[in-house]
C-alpha cells in the first residue's frame, strides 16, 4: 500500500481524496496555485506544497511541477480526481515514466475512449450498443449532407475530441447541416486542437442514464448500477439520482452485465462510467469517461462503498472489497450541483463567503470546500459545492433534499440554489417524467436569461 498520495486537483474533489486516505492511514499532499493558498484542501492535507501561479493551465494542468511536488515530497501515486489532467493519457505515461502510480486506468484506455470515434468502434466490438451513425470521422460537408439524407433528420454533428458540451451541433433538417457541421468543426478546431468531426441520429426524447463500473485491471469488473443525469443546462449536468426513475431492474441487470462484461475484457482498472442516452427501452453508447465521476456519490448511497477507496486499493494492487453479488441497491440517493453563479442568467460568481452552514442530519451528505470568509477565486470552475441526500426511496430523498436545501446557507455570493429549490415545485421532477431536453425548456419558460 502507498506511504504518501499526492492530489492533482483542488476544491471538494481533492478534500473527497484527503479523506478517504486519511482513513486508510496514507498521508496526503496537496498541490495548489497561489490562488489557492488559502484553500480548505490545502489546510486538510498532510502537506502542501505551490505548484505555480493562479491560471489553471500554470499550476493545475502543468504535468512537470505535480511531478516535482511528488518528488519534493515522495509521494509514490497520484490520485488526479476529475476534469484538469484526469483523462489525460500523456500526463498517465509521464507518472509512469517516473517510476510512480497513477491512480486511475491506463494511459491506453484513457487515449482509447478519449477519442470518440475510436471509442465507440471499440464498444461496438465489446457488444455495448451505440447509437447509429458514420463509421469514423466525416471528411466534407458534402459527405455530411449524404450522411444526414440516408439516415433521416434530426442528426448531431459532434467533434471526435470533444466534451462538455462543446463542439456538438444538431441539424433539425437538411437546410442546418451547413451551419451545423462547419460550427462543429470549428469548436472542435479551437476547444480541442482537432477538427475531426462525426455524425450520429439525433434522438428527439431521450434520457442520459450512465452506468458506474469498477475494474481490478486483472479481468474482474462490476457494475454499480446506474444513474440519471437527464436534468441538464446546455449539456451541463445539474441535477442526478440514483437508481434511474425510469429503469426497470430487469433493464439494469442486462446493460449492467453488458458495461461489466466490455470493460473485464480489456483489463480496465479502477473506476470509469459508461455513458448513454435511453430512449423507448434501448440504451445507445455515447462516451466512457476514465475516472471518478462528480457524481459518484449517489452511486456510493446506495450501495454503501467508498469508490475512492477502492481506487486506491486496485492502484495499489489489491483486490476489490466487494464482487457484484455483493452490490445490492438500497434507497434512493439525489445529487444537486451547487455553482457560485448568478441567476437566471448563470453567470459566473466569485467572491468572499461571509457566511456558511452546511446542511445537516439524516441521509444528508454536503461534500464542499467552503468556510466562513473563504474568497471563491475566479479562474476555476464554478462548482463550489454537491448536496447529496439519501432515502428510504425517491419520495424521501425528495422530501429530504427540500429540507436540506433550506438549511444551506452560503452568504456573500449568488449560487444555484434557487434553481433546485424552484424545481422542487415541478410535478415533473416528483413523477420522474423528463428527458435531456426538459430542464432547457423549462428554463425558457421560467427563467429567461436577461
């Protein structure tokens, strides 16, 4: 086991690390720009040490400082949490190259499902579903208007490095494809450095259901049920439960085993969510994503396991704590992104935090790096906090979410809240009947940005 684990991130996600290894009796390292200095992380580790200036891109996400700190300090692994350098295969050969252990999978599953085309190819021959579209990248606008004709509009022009939203364009009609496929093109030239582009059906109603799954990197893999990540902004996900409203367990034993099976036979290691989106019975392969997600903790109410944890120890070389007869579903667990934003508009606000309580009691979890007089810096992303709550079922994680959402308190700035406290009143929410495209909608008509 690992003497010393250093933390390529910041904000709760890091604080999620710290603690799971303070459990585990590994000390911890945090890594921070100058911006941070002051941050809860960087007071919770063991040590800390400034890896450079507040631009992400001078401190978060460059590889040759973390690996110095790591040096500087001996720390042996490094656990990257999500977003900055947590999908990224050259900084894993790099920690590699050093003699050190990435705490995630290996840098060739990582490039294989970073590149979506490559991706998708490879879970078609792992037998997982994936929606109908091009064989490969579209070379030309003229291939893209063939493409669009055989297969029937609406289509979704999509860059082959792309992420979070961006570089994903739909052509309702054959009249958008232009416009569709050269902005696609051209987001994807500047958000990702490639321009490459595919093509797939654009379903209509469909609902984001991902599936966690868990592998020893020796062949054994589980699934961890599923989640639903529907209620989204701009591809943006805000609001996710666990199980699914919507899937039978019938459905989630099949895809469960089918996600389980795929990734056993490439030897994946560690944690990784297989991503799609549902409609009418079918679930269609859309992305993998090679590392924790924001999310997990839903995923980690239900079933009662520590998803840190168990990374650590399969990096480590150790086995897996559980098998998937040992994984049952208990309850129902809710999850609402806190974001230092400024309804209804959502833009970004960071300021001094001149007070903070967080939420508290039965089946309430506030994972967040906040304090009292905490200034939030404004080159990070906007998410300061994750209220996840935990029932008997949907109705009480529900009830308990309403309850818990009045007991939070962050003064000094404007956030999200009042988005969720506001979706709380929508029959919707309470029947579980909404798609990808619902919240979109429904924030066009109660919340127009001005």
């Amino acid at each position: 086991m690992f003497d010393k684990i250093l933390i390529a991130n910041r904000g709760e996600i890091a604080l999620r690390v710290i603690r799971a290894c303070r459990e585990m009796g590994i000390k911890s390292v945090a890594v921070h720009s100058t911006a941070d200095a002051d941050a809860m992380h960087v007071r919770m580790a063991d040590e800390a040490i400034c890896i450079g200036p507040a631009p992400g891109t001078e401190s978060y996400l460059n590889m040759a400082a973390i690996i110095a700190a790591c040096e500087v300090t001996g720390a042996q692994a490094i656990h990257p949490g999500y977003g900055f350098l947590s999908e990224n295969a050259s900084f894993v050969q790099i920690i590699e190259d050093h003699g050190l252990t990435f705490i995630g999978p290996t840098a060739e599953h990582i490039r294989t499902m970073g590149d979506k085309i490559t991706a998708k190819d490879t879970m078609i021959k792992l037998g997982v579903p994936c929606v109908p579209g091009s064989e490969g990248g579209v070379p030309d606008l003229a291939a893209a208007k063939k493409l669009g004709d055989e297969m029937g509009y609406p289509v979704i022009i999509k860059a082959t490095a792309g992420g979070g939203g961006r570089g994903m364009k739909v052509a309702a009609t054959a009249a958008d494809m232009e416009s569709a496929f050269m902005t696609a093109r051209a987001e994807g030239k500047s958000n990702f450095g490639n321009d490459e582009v595919y093509i797939e059906k654009y379903l209509t109603t469909p609902r984001h259901i991902e599936i966690q799954v868990f592998g020893d990197g020796k062949g054994k893999a589980v699934h961890l049920g599923e989640r639903d990540c529907s209620l989204q902004r701009r591809h943006q996900k805000v609001f996710e439960e666990a199980p699914g409203p919507s899937i039978t367990p019938e459905e989630r034993a099949k895809i469960g085993k089918v996600c389980a099976d795929a990734v056993a036979k490439i030897n994946y290691i560690g944690a990784g969510t297989i991503e799609f989106l549902y409609e009418n019975g079918e679930f269609y392969f859309i992305e993998m994503n090679t590392r924790l997600q924001v999310e997990h903790p839903v995923t980690e109410a239900i079933f009662g396991v520590d998803l840190v944890r168990e990374q650590i120890l399969v990096a480590a070389g150790e086995s897996m704590t559980f098998g998937q007869d040992d994984l049952e579903i208990n309850g129902h667990s809710i999850e609402v992104r806190i974001n230092a934003e400024r309804l209804p508009n959502f833009a970004p606000c960071p300021g001094k935090i001149t007070a903070y309580h967080a939420p508290g009691g039965l089946g309430v979890r506030m994972d967040s790096a906040l304090y009292q007089g905490y200034s939030i810096p404004p080159y990070y992303d906007s998410l300061i906090g994750k209220l996840i709550v935990h029932g008997r079922d949907r109705a009480e994680a529900l009830a308990r979410l309403d309850r818990a959402l009045g007991e939070l308190i962050v003064d000094g700035i404007d956030t999200t809240t009042p988005l969720f406290h506001a979706l709380l009143q929508e029959k919707d929410i309470h029947t579980g009947e909404y798609n990808i495209h619902w919240l979109e909608k429904w924030l066009d008509a109660n919340m127009a940005e001005g």
